[in-house]
C-alpha cells in the first residue's frame, strides 16, 4: 500500500555504493542506509539547485550582453 509522501523502494546499490553507507554509518555520520540515502538526497537536491542557479545566471548574462 501507498501512502501519500511515502515511497518505498528496495534496490540493490551494488558493492562500491554498499561500502559508502557502510562507511558513513561506521564513522557516525548516520545511523542507518537509510538516514545516509536520505542525507545524500538532501545534498544532491541543493547541488541541483546551485547548478540550477549558475544556469540561470549564464542565460542572464547572455541576455544582458546583447541588450
């Protein structure tokens, strides 16, 4: 069942993304494969954003060179 908000997904990562978590949960950066998935999403979605930015800021300066 789907709950609004909610995804689950279970998906094999493979040995070199398993070896990350296992990683970040050993030196307590999170306490789970779980909180670590969730705390790389967050970082990616702000990377997006910023890059998201710097294009919008290039099609700006383009613009106000030929005005």
């Amino acid at each position: 069942m789907h709950i609004r908000g909610e995804i689950m997904v279970n998906v094999n990562l493979g040995t070199p993304y398993e070896i990350i978590l296992e990683n970040a949960i050993k030196q307590g950066y999170a306490g789970n494969s779980t909180e670590a998935i969730r705390q790389a999403l967050l970082v990616y979605e702000k990377e997006l954003e910023k890059r998201e930015e710097v294009m919008c800021l290039n099609v700006v300066g383009k613009i106000n060179r030929y005005i």
